[in-house]
C-alpha cells in the first residue's frame, strides 16, 4: 500500500531522494493551507550530508487560510515513510493533513 507524502523542502531534492530511498520519486504539486513557511537550524551530520544545507524549512500551523505553503506529493511505501521519520531530525513531527485537491497526506511539522 502507497502512503502520500507531502514534501516543501529538501525531500524534493534529487540527492536527498537518493540517499533517502535509493530512487528518485515522482509526484505532483499541491498546497497545504493554513501553515506557514520558517526555517531551522540543522546540527545532524548525516542531514547536512545528505541535503548539503544547514538551515531547512519548517511549516507551522497558523490556522489562517490566508497561509499557504506549496510543495510536491509524492507516493512512497509505509517502509519508506520510516526512512523519512528518520531522516527528518527532532525538530519535526510527522502529522496527517488534508491538501488543497482534497488528498490527504503525512507531512512533517513544527515539533513544538
């Protein structure tokens, strides 16, 4: 069985996929409302590694629909959704969301 992945960041990078799931994904665009793009600061040597930036985008729950933050669904397997939960550093939890078409979607947010 797929799951929905909804990525904003650097999941969407060709290298990271690789590193990630050993595969490059497809997908297709969407938006999530009611969220709002920040950034973090990352200290984990493989994340560094493997997305080449210290600073990652985060989203946070705003409740505004005037928020938005656009990004890319892609179709994983629930083995890959674990390979994701622990690429994604502390700072984030992993949270189910319904999408802008109407698909649901996990999407890592704001941990706080």
């Amino acid at each position: 069985m797929s799951e929905n992945l909804f990525s904003y960041g650097t999941l969407q990078q060709e290298n990271v996929q690789q590193d990630t799931f050993g595969r490059l994904l497809t997908g297709h665009q969407d938006v999530l409302t009611g969220y709002k793009l920040s950034w973090v600061k990352i200290t984990d040597e493989k994340v560094l590694a493997s997305s080449g930036a210290n600073q990652h985008p985060i989203i946070r729950f705003t409740g505004d629909a005037d928020d938005r933050v656009e990004g890319t669904v892609f179709k994983i397997t629930a083995n890959e959704l674990k390979q994701v939960d622990e690429y994604e550093v502390d700072d984030y939890k992993r949270i189910s969301v319904k999408l802008q078409s109407g698909e649901n979607a996990w999407v890592y947010v704001n941990a706080e």
